[in-house]
C-alpha cells in the first residue's frame, strides 16, 4: 500500500544574472510523494537531489521527511 511523503528540501538557487551573496536566494521547498517503501521513495527524492537545474541550484539538503 502507498504511503504520502511530505519531504522539505532547502537549497540556494543562483540568478542567472548574478548579484548574489553567500546569504541571498536561499530557498525551502515541499515535495509530497507517494511509494510503497523507502527505496521507492529514495528514487524520488533522489531525483530532485541531482536536478541542479543546469548549476543554478546548489548546496540542495532535505530538512525534513513526514509520513502523511
């Protein structure tokens, strides 16, 4: 049976244009997803872990993982 996951990333996305400081554009984002065990859900998570979306996003972390 399928379990929902709600998972917290942060990571720090770069501008395109630059200007960024070690301290800017930093970000947390919510994933929900649903598998059957924790490999299925390592997949999952796993590709959000190595989209960097072409370099722009960097230092990429889980905070936090929640059965629903």
């Amino acid at each position: 049976m399928k379990q929902m996951y709600k998972v917290i990333f942060s990571y720090k996305q770069d501008s395109p244009s630059g200007g960024n400081s070690p301290f800017t554009g930093w970000t947390k984002e919510i994933k929900l997803y649903d598998a059957e065990n924790a490999e299925e859900l390592q997949k999952q998570i796993d590709m959000f872990l190595y989209d960097n979306k072409s370099g722009y996003r960097r230092h990429i972390s889980i905070v936090d993982i929640v059965k629903l």
